[in-house]
C-alpha cells in the first residue's frame, strides 16, 4: 500500500492551493463575469429606483405645499387660466376662479385682468368669452380686460398671454388657477418669460389623485420641457 500523501491527511472539506487557483480561474472566467456584471446592474438599478422615489416624494411636498400657499402680490396683470364653460355660462371651477380674480382686481393688485381658453369641439363660447362677459356683468371696465381665446392647454394660453402682455411692457403676473396646480403653472410661466405669482382656488380641497396627478407632470416636465409635457399628453 502506498503510504499516504499530505494531501490525504487534510480535513474533509479543505481546499487545497491547486483547487484554490482553478476555483481563481473558474471566477475569472465568463461566469464569473457574468455574475459580477448581474449584481452591479442590480446594485444601480436599485440606486436609481431610490433616487427615482425621493425625486417623487420632494416633488409631492412641493406640489401640495404650492396647492396651500396664497402668494398674493401686486402684478402687471390677473392672469385666470380657463375652465370649462356651458353655452357661455362658466362652470362652477370657471366661475370661482372668475370670483377669485374679480377680488384681487378690486383691491388694485393689478390693473388688467387676463382671461383665457379657446373653444372646445361644438362650443359657440370660447372659455375666455365666458369668462369676459362674466366680469363685464361685473362692472369691470372693458379697457381693463384681455382675452386669449386660442389656447387649448395651460401651457398654449400661457405662451400667448405672454406674447401679448409683452406688447403691454408687462412681464409679472398674478395667475389664478387651481390650488393643486400652482406648481406646475408656476412652472410654466417661467418657461415661457413670465414672472408669476399663484392665487389658489380651492371649493373642497386638493384629492390626493389631483397632487399624485400634478406631481407626476412636474416631476416629467421640470425634466423634458414643459412645452414637451404639452405635446406629450395631447
């Protein structure tokens, strides 16, 4: 019997230097690469979904934070984003906008009062007639009020208001919206030459779908454009 080698006298389970090196060159090998490059992707993927969810979660304070602030100061113009209206007759959301920059006009903050909204599909009133012929009922002089009857989003009434209030030397605004979309329309207006304030209008409170439905515009359009978010969603 051949006498026994040192190689026989290690533990069970020892891995001697020879099986170490082969062990070495296994790893080494496509496998092992393949292994190493799976737990990296999985270890940025996961940086990034954090990243993605803290992204979110500032951006949702932000909104909501927005939806609860007046920030009311002496403007150029009253700005009133356009709602819905019925045959010429605002809507309830129109109308209370409406009211809100009726008050505002009132106590002098600025001396124009901006309405605007197009036309939507087998309306004969555009959202900014409705909301003109609202505030002449009103006895708010004719001079004073502006109309932008074009635009069929937020971001197109915004843009033309602006090009037409540059004729006017008027660059800050008083926008009258929404409370849940003051960040957004905040947003835009600065992207398309505006200085704005928002005063937020509120019946019942923004519903956590509105805020998760704003944040998510915000956090995409502070990102691509919000002219790109415009044409993205119509």
């Amino acid at each position: 019997m051949a006498p026994p080698t040192a190689t026989d006298q290690l533990p069970p389970g020892t891995i001697t230097s020879g099986e170490h090196a082969a062990l070495q060159v296994e790893a080494a090998g496509p496998v092992g690469r393949r292994r190493r490059w799976r737990r990296r992707a999985i270890r940025i993927v996961g940086a990034l979904l954090v990243l993605l969810l803290a992204y979110l979660s500032v951006t949702f304070i932000q909104v909501w934070r927005a939806s609860s602030r007046d920030g009311v100061e002496t403007a150029d113009a009253i700005v009133i984003l356009g709602a819905a209206q019925y045959d010429g007759r605002p809507s309830p959301v129109l109308a209370a906008r409406l009211q809100r920059g009726l008050e505002l006009y009132r106590q002098g903050l600025a001396p124009l009062i901006v309405v605007t909204g197009g036309r939507q599909a087998g309306d004969r009133y555009t959202e900014a007639t409705a909301g003109y012929n609202w505030l002449i009922q009103q006895r708010v002089p004719d001079e004073a009020i502006l109309k932008e009857v074009q635009g069929q989003s937020t971001y197109e009434s915004l843009a033309a208001t602006s090009r037409f209030l540059r004729d006017e030397d008027a660059r800050e605004v008083l926008l009258v919206t929404d409370g849940y979309h003051a960040l957004r329309v905040s947003g835009i207006a600065r992207e398309v030459g505006l200085t704005p304030h928002v005063s937020g209008v509120d019946m019942d409170g923004p519903s956590i779908m509105q805020l998760s439905r704003e944040t998510g515009a915000v956090s995409l359009g502070r990102i691509i454009g919000y002219r790109r978010l415009t044409n993205l969603i119509d």
